[in-house]
C-alpha cells in the first residue's frame, strides 16, 4: 500500500509507536552523546551535561530531561526505512551529531532570547552566564563534526558537509528571527522562510543522513531532506502555537514568553497582516516599548485568535504535513516501511506541550 493512499486511521493515534522509536533512539544515541561530552574540557563538560539534565549545576550526577531526542530519531528511522536494520545501528554517530547541533542552538537561542527556563529547570546562560552557556554552545556544535570525522563509515564525509552546510542555514534562520523584532514589515513569506531556515533545516538534514548512511540515491536523500523541512514547518507552526497558548506547567516555559518578547512568530504575523480590527490591536500592542503587562498578554493572544492566526498556523501545519507524507512518498512508496517516519511526523502535529 502506498503512503499517498495509506489509511490515516492506521497510524498510531495514541502515539505508542512514536514514544517506541523515540525510545530506542534515545537508547542508542546517549552513550555517544555522554562519550563525546564526556571528551570536552572539564568546563565545556560541565556546562553541557547540565543543559542535557545529566548533572546539577553543581556537577552533581542528576536524572534530568534530556530532550525528546526527535531529530535523533529521525536520522535513525530514515536509515531503517531506506536500508534496514544494518543501516540504522550505522547511523547512531549521525543521529549523535544531529542531536549535538540541535542542542548547541537550544543553548544559543536561550541567550539570544533571554530565556529563564528550559525543559522545566533554569537555562544554561542564567546558571553559568552567557558567555559561558555560548562557548558551551559552540564547543557541542564543533564537536558534532568531530563525531562525524571520526565515523569511518563511507557516507561520514558527505554527511559532516551536510551538516555543516545546515548549521549555516540555521544561523541564517536565527539572524532574520532576530531581524524581525525590529521590523514592522514582516510578511508571511518571509516568516516562512525563516522557519524553514531556522526548524525545517535540521529535521531535513536529519532525514537526509540517514538516507546517505543507507547509501539510498541522491534523489531519495533530496525527497528525505523534503519530508524533514515539511515536518520542520508544521512543528515549528505548532511549537508557536504552543509559544503563545500552551500550559506553562507542562511546557516549562513562563505563560507568553514569544509574546512578551514581541516574537514575530508565524501566528503573529499571519494576525499582522490579515488587515482585519484584531490585527490592528495586536500591532498596537506590539508597537509599545513598555513591557507588556500579564493584562496586555491575555488581550494581544485573543487578538491573535480573532484576526485568524490561529486558524491558520494550524489549517498551515496541516497542509504542510500533507506536502511531507507526498515527499516521504517518492522516497518510500512503501508505507509500511515508512511506519516509523509517519508516526514520528503525526507526533510533531499532535504535540499539545
């Protein structure tokens, strides 16, 4: 049966697969994920297993969240798809490095931002400082390519390129999201750009390693890197969603932090632009200089819903699941070998925290 035409009632609506495979990737990937940390410096060491959840900030051994490991998983579960099991233990120092990158933006971003909390305990920078939280950053990013160089697997070379290349991208994703707080003439073209930029590249790169580590055709790595950018974007719609109306409780993360921020998020601009009363309210409340009052948040979310930025980041993350299951088509005709990908993919649009 053809994914295109696979009956949606089949994927794993209780999300058991998906919590399945990322499981089992977290249990391949963390002892390279501790080998290689544990390879750093003992102050890059320190700074690092704190912001995985391994130790407390004292250095103590602790048993924090390390992350969903999703990006990991995906490198894992595109490797089986493409090459089987064989080709998947070989991606494991791929799915690490993936995982290392992906954490070295989690810190940077939490300085850029000026984050408080991340994965329910304080931020690196706001434990260590910035500048130490971003020399953290930028060892794991350096040692991501290390991991890589040192995998003597035929596809490692093509693979460190890759994601090198990506990092570029992200940075360049990063800078517009800066970019557009200052700017009142953010359009949703370039919102969406950004996003791929800054989200989609990653998990297209995820995919697109373990395609290279399966040894699968160029085009099949190309309609990989596909699938992860459009699953990228409707994570990252959904992750602004949550940004602006998830539960502080379960996301760990204080009730309108993109918002107090004045974060030119996808929801928000679609609301800017839609020329309606409620886009113009919100404007007006983003155009202060004052911070916003817990009031001023409660009025600039309901704005936002009543201009149709709801509605749209979420009809959005919708269609682009839809472009990803037609790209994971054309790699995968097979939908039961695809299992994996598409439970993971239905995850990322489920995700309610």
């Amino acid at each position: 049966m053809g994914i295109s035409t696979l009956d949606r009632e089949g994927i794993d609506r209780d999300g058991h697969e998906a919590a399945a495979v990322l499981a089992r990737a977290r249990q391949s990937v963390n002892p390279v994920l501790r080998s290689a940390v544990a390879s750093l410096p003992g102050s890059m060491r320190r700074i690092a297993g704190y912001h995985f959840g391994w130790l407390d900030s004292d250095g103590a051994p602790a048993s924090g969240d390390s992350g969903k490991a999703i990006r990991p998983a995906l490198v894992l579960a595109s490797a089986q798809a493409l090459g089987g099991p064989h080709a998947a233990q070989g991606a494991v120092r791929a799915a690490a490095a993936v995982e290392l990158v992906h954490n070295f933006t989690l810190l940077h971003d939490d300085v850029i931002d000026r984050d408080p909390t991340r994965r329910h305990r304080p931020t690196a920078w706001s434990v260590f400082g910035s500048a130490d939280a971003i020399l953290a950053g930028d060892a794991m990013q350096a040692l991501a390519l290390r991991v890589l160089a040192e995998d003597d697997h035929p596809a490692s070379a093509r693979a460190a390129a890759r994601l090198a290349s990506c990092v570029i991208e992200l940075c360049d994703g990063q800078h517009a999201d800066c970019d557009f707080e200052h700017r009142d003439d953010v359009s949703l073209r370039e919102c969406l750009a950004m996003a791929e930029a800054k989200t989609g590249a990653l998990l297209g790169c995820a995919c697109a390693l373990g395609a290279l580590y399966a040894q699968a055709p160029p085009e099949a790595v190309e309609a990989m890197d596909a699938f992860g950018r459009q699953v990228g974007l409707a994570f990252q719609l959904i992750d602004d969603l949550i940004g602006i109306w998830g539960d502080p409780q379960v996301t760990g993360k204080p009730v309108g932090a993109d918002l107090a921020a004045r974060k030119k998020s996808l929801p928000v601009v679609a609301a800017l632009r839609s020329g309606t009363p409620a886009g113009a309210e919100l404007a007006r409340i983003y155009g202060t200089d004052e911070p916003l009052t817990a009031a001023e948040l409660h009025g600039a979310a309901e704005s936002i819903d009543r201009a149709g930025g709801r509605d749209w980041a979420q009809m959005q993350a919708c269609d682009r699941m839809a472009g990803a299951i037609g790209h994971l088509s054309g790699a995968i005709p097979d939908g039961a070998q695809a299992g994996e990908l598409l439970a993971l993919a239905e995850l990322v649009t489920r995700r309610s925290h």
